[in-house]
C-alpha cells in the first residue's frame, strides 16, 4: 500500500502539461472608425497612443494600434507584382497589360 502511494505521488509531478505562449491582442481605446455613404468612404483615427513600433521577443511580435494590421500584408507598390519590394521591367509590364483589360484591371492597395 505505501509503495503505491509512492509511485503515485512520484508520478503526480510528471503528469501536468504547461501552458502554451501566446500573445493575444487586447486594448480598451476608441476613436477609430470608418464611414462610408455613396462613393465616398472616409477612414480615421483619434488618439492612438499605443501606436508605435512593434514589440518582438523571440518569435514573437506584437503591434499596437487601430491601423496595425491595415498595410501589413502585400507590397505597396501599386506595380510590384510579384510583391518583391521592387518595380522591374517585368512588373510594370504586367501592370500595364492588367490595366489595359478594364474591369479586370490590376490590384492597387496603396
């Protein structure tokens, strides 16, 4: 009987898991919006105190602001179209030729 305590007790230890890193975002703050009506759309922010540069440890990062996540994927480049930081002759090509097809025309996330 006492054995088996033993071993159990011995064993308690071994058996909890630790919980996983994780950096979850969260912020009590307003003052950012957008409106639209018609053909006009209008985006704003008041006050963004917490907006800077962002905070890495590790392989972790963490932004902070209400336009943090708005240009962060994709090149800006209106005619980067393999979105490698560069405009070559290649791109500006394809570029054209998007925007010569009209409705179909190319991708412009400025």
């Amino acid at each position: 009987m006492k054995r088996t305590i033993l071993i159990a007790a011995l064993a308690c230890p071994f058996a909890a898991d630790a919980q996983p890193f994780a950096i979850e975002k969260s912020v009590i703050a307003g003052g950012g919006g957008s409106s639209a009506g018609g053909s006009f759309a209008l985006s704003g922010t008041i006050g963004q105190h917490d907006a800077g540069s962002p905070m890495t440890g590790g392989s972790f990062s963490l932004t902070g602001g209400f336009w943090a996540g708005a240009f962060s994927s994709g090149s800006r480049l209106c005619a980067d179209q393999n979105e490698d930081g560069l405009v070559t002759p290649t791109d500006f090509t394809a570029w054209i030729a998007a925007f010569n097809q009209g409705i179909n025309g190319p991708i412009c996330n400025p």
